[in-house]
C-alpha cells in the first residue's frame, strides 16, 4: 500500500505541476493577449489618425486645385482680353496711319513752303542790303 500511495502522491504531484505549469502558461498568453489588445489599440488609433491626415490632405489638395483652376481661368481670361485690347490698338494704328501720313506730307509740304518764302525773303533781303549800301557808297564817292 505504501507502495500505491507513494505512487498517487507522484500522480498528484505531477498534476500540481502539471497544473502550475498551465497556470503559468495561461498567465503568459494573458499577458501576451493584453499586449496584443495594447498593439491593436494603437494600431487603430494610428489607422485612425493617418485616415484623418489623409482626408484632411485630400481636402486641402482639392482646394488648391480649385484654386489652380480659378488662377488658371482668370489668367486665360486676362490673356484673352489683352489679345483682343492689342488687337483692337492695332486696326486703330492701321486705321490712323493714313491720316498721320497726310498730316506729314501736309507738314513737309508746309516746311517746303516756308523753305522757299525763307529762300526769298533772304533774297530780298539781301537785295534791300545791297541797295542800301549801293546808295550810301554812290552817295559818299
């Protein structure tokens, strides 16, 4: 009999380690579980923060195409307006080149005119000159 309990002692022995062991297992993989819990918390919370920074990247991206775009328009429109002033001054240069090229000939026209009442003048100015000194030395001989 001694025999048979000491054997039952072993049994029950081996179960209280066997059973400690399990225990410490299970104390382990609660451990192990917890952290994982921590791990996906933080994993979630990260997800969630990134999904945040994202659609708030993608609103302002979207912004500053609009943006763009209105920029984009409103030089188009300046370019377009300025293309049709330029346009515009041109036929007007066009349409007033004959009038500013008879008013030049008008003026060279003028200018000869007084060209040649200047060439007479100095003609008859030097004929009166010339009189005057033709008296004065007829008169002094």
């Amino acid at each position: 009999m001694t025999e048979r309990l000491d054997r039952i002692e072993r049994i029950l022995e081996g179960l209280a380690t066997s059973q400690q062991a399990d225990e410490a297992w299970r104390s382990e993989f609660r451990a192990d579980m917890d952290l994982l819990r921590q791990q996906q918390q933080a994993t979630h919370q990260t997800t969630d923060s990134n999904t945040r920074a994202i659609a708030a990247s993608r609103e302002e991206a979207q912004q500053w195409f609009q943006e763009m775009r209105a920029l984009t328009t409103s030089t188009a429109r300046t370019a377009e307006a300025n293309a049709n002033a330029i346009a515009e001054l041109r036929q007007s240069f066009e349409a007033s080149i004959p009038d500013l090229v008879g008013m030049i000939q008008g003026l060279a026209q003028s200018l000869e005119a007084y060209r040649i009442e200047a060439s007479a003048d100095r003609a008859e100015l030097r004929n009166l000159v010339e009189r005057m000194y033709g008296d004065r030395t007829n008169g002094n001989n």
